[in-house]
C-alpha cells in the first residue's frame, strides 16, 4: 500500500509563512531586512515573501522604514496601528519618523536624515501628509523661523510652544509679573496671619510657609489666567520670587518646597538702585580717565529716566 501524502492547502501554507515570518519580526523589535528573512527562512519563495509583506504592510501588521540605504520591516503592535489611507511606501517612513518624535516634534533636516531623501521628495511628501491632516507643523519658541513636524491631533509640548508664559511665540512679560505679583502677595499674606495667631518665632516660621499646590489654588481662584496653569508652572513663578529676593525656599520632609515671604527690615539703601550702584567698573571711575560720570551714558540715561 502506497504512503498517503498530506497536501496541505494554498491557504494554510500561507498562513504558515505568515506565522514564520511574524515570530521573526517580534523577536527583532529593531526591524528584519531581506536579508534577515533569507538567513532565518531559507526555504520561503521570493513570490511568497513579497505576497505576505505587501499584505503586512497593507494592513499595517508591519511598518517599512529605511537605514543606510537597506529597507527594514518592523513588527507594530496592533494597539498602536495607525493608518495613512492611499500613502505610499515613502510617506509611511516619514510618517513612522514623525510619530517616534511625538509631542516635542522633529524638524525636517532630522527627518531628511533619518529617511534618506531628498529636500525635493521630502517636502512633497511633507505636504501630502499635511493635506491628509496626519502631521501638522508647528512653530518652535526656540528659533522664530524654526518648524517642528509632529502628528496632526498631538498637543505641543510646552518646551516647543513656551506653555502658558508665551503667546503666539511672545513671551508675555506682563502676565508674568501679575502672577509674581499675586504669588508674593499670597506668601505676605500668609505671614501676616502667623503673626496674627501669634507663638514663638519658630512657630511663626513654620506656619508662614506655603506649598506650590497652596499658591496654585489660590491663583486658580482669582482667576487671572485665561489659560490652565499647572502646579508646575507656579513653582516656576515661584522660584522667580525666590531669586528676586522676595521669597526664600526650603525643602520639606517629603522632598517637596516650601515656600515663605521674606521679611525685610530696613529698606533697600537707595545708591544700589542707582546706576553707579550697579556699574561693574564703579571702582575704576574717576575725575579723570576714560571711565568718569561726565561721560558715563549709563548715568546720564539714568538722570534723564
């Protein structure tokens, strides 16, 4: 009797390779090449490989990109799929480059080297995506003509818009002072009522101090800001406080700071509000000499505010 051979359907082998090749690109979370491929599965057909990789790449069980001028293939996790509906093989890369750099965005010299073309094929493919809404570009605080590119429903990170302290890439140093203003005065306030209560000194001291979380309250409820602070943005207010001397900082038990207005017992003399307080060369000033007050246009800028 003749030995019964198994056919294993089209469909089955296929789906084997498919199995075969999925197995391989989890296990290279870097990327599998063709190369990659015909080291590790000898045996799969040029035909079949390209079948079941346009099928990946179709339904996005693989993302393409390019390194060193060799193509790679990248298992994604089908949680994290996302789509360009009609991109082709180029857009996917610098869409795949785009979305790694997340909410703090790439700019396109990153992106041209990361994908290898050109500054012509790069900006076609830049304002295919733009036109599908998947990227969108954004201006950086950091250089005024500077563009960072990042996906389309991303929110900026702060480090690229400026947060609350910038609009439309001004710095709003008014808006700043008025929080400064407001931060100081709830930290005197908080003091008076110490004092108010009445104890020791040390006991006066530790009921003076505020947390950042107090001071945001506070601000939140005067409800100055047309824009959402957070804990974190005071704390910045905060240590501007601290530096100009209105404010001194401690850490607390828990690693946090705290926070309390300093009280001044004799005002600032008034010759370190004048120019000649502040000049770095006042000791070289002289009657005579290139350095003197007649010439000084520091001094007499001054006369003249």
């Amino acid at each position: 009797m003749a030995d019964t051979v198994e056919v294993i359907p089209e469909t089955e082998q296929a789906s084997a390779v498919e199995l075969r090749l999925l197995e391989l690109a989890k296990s290279n979370v870097e990327g599998i090449s063709n190369d990659d491929i015909k080291e590790q599965i000898p045996d799969i057909s040029l035909t079949e490989l390209t079948n079941v990789i346009n099928k990946f790449l179709k339904n996005g069980t693989f993302e393409l990109f390019k390194t060193k001028d060799k193509l790679y293939y990248k298992y994604k996790d089908p949680s994290k799929k996302t789509t360009v509906k009609g991109a082709d093989n180029e857009e996917k890369v610098v869409y795949k480059i785009i979305e790694e750099a997340g909410n703090k965005g790439i700019w396109i010299r990153d992106i041209r080297f990361k994908s290898n073309l050109n500054m012509t094929q790069l900006n076609k493919v830049l304002k295919s995506l733009e036109t599908k809404k998947v990227i969108k570009a954004v201006k950086s605080v950091s250089a005024s003509k500077k563009k960072v590119y990042m996906l389309y429903d991303l929110e900026p990170d702060s480090s690229v818009t400026g947060g609350a302290w910038y609009q439309d890439q001004d710095f709003e140093s008014e808006f700043v002072d008025v929080l400064s203003q407001q931060c100081q005065r709830y930290l005197k306030e908080k003091w008076e009522e110490a004092v108010k209560k009445g104890g020791g000194p040390l006991l006066i001291r530790n009921r003076s101090y505020a947390t950042a979380n107090d001071v945001h309250k506070f601000i939140s409820e005067l409800g100055i800001s047309n824009v959402p602070l957070t804990v974190a943005d005071i704390e910045s207010i905060l240590y501007t406080v601290v530096l100009d001397n209105n404010a001194e900082r401690i850490v607390a038990a828990n690693g946090s700071y705290l926070y309390k207005a300093v009280n001044r017992f004799l005002p600032s003399p008034g010759l370190v509000k004048t120019t000649c307080g502040i000049c770095p060369v006042a000791h070289r000033c002289g009657d005579m000499g290139l350095i003197n007050a007649k010439a000084c246009t520091y001094f007499t800028e001054w006369l003249n505010q």
